[in-house]
C-alpha cells in the first residue's frame, strides 16, 4: 500500500474519518459507467432510489460532488470524473481479492512448501511427484531437502507448510501424520559372514565397524540408538562417516565397514554395486517410522490429512509397514 500503516490510511480517509461503502462505490462506478440512473441501477440489481442515495451518501463521506443531476442526463463533475478510474480500481481489487480466497480455499492448489530429510528424499520423492502429478495436478509443489533441526525450524517459522520425516519428534506443536514403519538391514561387503543372513541377532552390532552418517542426520542418531539397544558399549569407536547414504554404501563395499540402511533405500543404494550383501534382522527388527509433519493446528490441515490418505496408498509397492490413518483431524475430498 505503499509508505504508512492501514491506521494511517483509514484516519486520513474522508473529511470526517468516514470510509465509502463498496455499494457506495458499485453505486458511483456504475453511475459514471452508463451516465444514467436507470440503466445504472439496472446493471447492479439496485433500486433507483437505492442507488441515488448511495451516491449522496458516497458523495457526503468523501466531501465532494460526483454528479450533475440534471433532469435529461447525468454527467461527471470534474471530482467524479477523477475519483471514477479510482473506485474501480478499488472493485476490481476487491474483486481480485474474493477470488484469492476462492482459490485458496480449494483443496490442492497453490504452493505447498514440502521439507525432506535427506534419507528419505531420494528414495520416495517419485511416488511423493508422481501423485501430485497425477492426482493434484493444481498444485504447485515445491521440495526443500534439509536435516530434521532445519526442517523443524522451518515449519515453525512458517518457510515450510508439511514435512516428509522419521519421527517421533517430541513436540507439541507438531501433528504427525504416520505414514509406514520400515526396518533397517544390515549392509556389508559381499565376502563378509553376516552378508546375506535372514535372521541376525541385533547383539550382532555390539563389535561391528559400524559406518554412519555425519552428525546431524537422524539416520545417525537412529542407529547408535539400535547398537545401545543391542548393548553395544558408548565407546566402540565411529572412525569413519559420510554425508549421504550413497557414499556411506560406496565405503561398505570396499571394506571399510558395514552400516544400518533403512529397507526403501536398499534397491537404489545396493542394486549398482555386487560387491554388496544385505543382511536382514530376526523379527521385531530395528524399524524407523516416517510421517508427514504439520503444524498443529494448521489450516490446511484436512487438506494434509488427506493428503497423507493418498500418500500412504501410493507407498504399497514399498517394502514397508503402513500405518492406520489418524482419525482426529477432518479431510477434505479427494480431486479426480
């Protein structure tokens, strides 16, 4: 609105404070339109009289005369012919207005700013981009790919609508929308003699050279927890990490260790390189959850609900556990 506050911009308005109507408004713009009082009100749906005496009364708020009424036509005063460009001017930006609220109260359509941690990125943006293709095609995703404390920060600070995560995460002002439970298998060189084992003991990575991703990384935290759970001692040492999981697997296969990989990253991460096994842990395995995260209490909130609906169906394929869908918050219908 350029310098100055609302407050300033509502003070200053009219001799005496007063603020024009948008009937007012409709009722002049129509006025300087068709230059006749019948044929004015007839394009608004508005009485005659209605319509004459919306004008005096925007006539009065503003301090000025608009019209010359006389008793064949009506003209602009020199003040009308000034201030017509400038109420519809302000219909059309009423009206531009309702219709931003139109479109923002139809589910799937404008931006929503999707956070991913980074092990779970690569591995379930394709089914993440091929729904919203296929399904909300109105909407106009964009993916921010960060560490769980820069996606959290985020979402609170408003930079980011929805999160794609492992949770729990703790927080109250943070509504998770679970999504699966995964396990994690064990990754070694391909000559090692746990590689390919169907039914590890988890006392198994208490001496493991055990690899894992920089700090940060939730992933890390995650699997130190599975080695204190399997009593491995605090200091085992960790002497070698990497930034990604790609680079974690690349150090496996030449021997500098094994590590933990959550079961969607399995394929893409094994599948090029046969100097690889996969060792998998006799039942309950380790598991990680991944959830869809909001703000409690978000407006979008049912839309998100849904959202994760349709999500959780399109991750069938997956070698993964689905969760239930949370029954609290209410959801929206689901676009064609």
């Amino acid at each position: 609105m350029g310098s100055g506050s609302v407050t300033q911009h509502i003070r200053q308005s009219g001799p005496r404070g007063k603020q024009p109507s948008l009937s007012q408004l409709r009722a002049f713009a129509a006025v300087a339109e068709h230059l006749h009082f019948r044929d004015a009100a007839a394009a608004i749906g508005m009485s005659q009289p209605a319509l004459s005496g919306a004008l005096s009364a925007l006539e009065e708020v503003l301090g000025v005369q608009l019209v010359e009424r006389t008793t064949r036509k009506v003209l602009l005063s020199p003040a009308g012919e000034r201030l017509a460009s400038r109420a519809m001017a302000v219909l059309d930006a009423v009206g531009a207005l309702v219709d931003e609220a139109e479109a923002v109260r139809a589910p799937f359509t404008g931006v929503l700013r999707l956070g991913v941690i980074p092990t779970v990125a690569p591995y379930l943006l394709p089914t993440v981009l091929r729904l919203v293709h296929e399904r909300y095609p109105e909407l106009d995703l964009q993916v921010h790919e960060e560490q769980t404390s820069s996606l959290l920060d985020g979402l609170a600070a408003g930079r980011l609508d929805l999160l794609l995560l492992a949770v729990p995460l703790g927080q109250p002002s943070v509504t998770e929308l679970p999504l699966f439970d995964e396990d994690f298998v064990l990754v070694t060189p391909d000559d090692h003699p746990l590689g390919g084992c169907r039914d590890l003991p988890r006392e198994a990575l208490r001496e493991l050279p055990l690899l894992l991703l920089d700090e940060g990384h939730c992933l890390r935290d995650q699997a130190l927890d599975i080695c204190r759970e399997a009593g491995r001692a605090d200091g085992v040492p960790v002497t070698t990490t990497a930034a990604g999981l790609s680079t974690l697997v690349q150090l496996v296969a030449g021997g500098l260790g094994v590590t933990l990989l959550p079961r969607t990253a399995v394929q893409v991460e094994t599948g090029r390189n046969d100097r690889l096994a996969t060792g998998y842990f006799a039942d309950p395995a380790p598991a990680r959850r991944i959830a869809l995260a909001m703000r409690t209490g978000a407006a979008r909130g049912g839309e998100f609900e849904t959202f994760a609906d349709a999500l959780r169906e399109s991750l069938r394929a997956l070698p993964v556990r689905l969760t239930a869908p949370s029954p609290e918050a209410p959801r929206v219908p689901r676009q064609s």
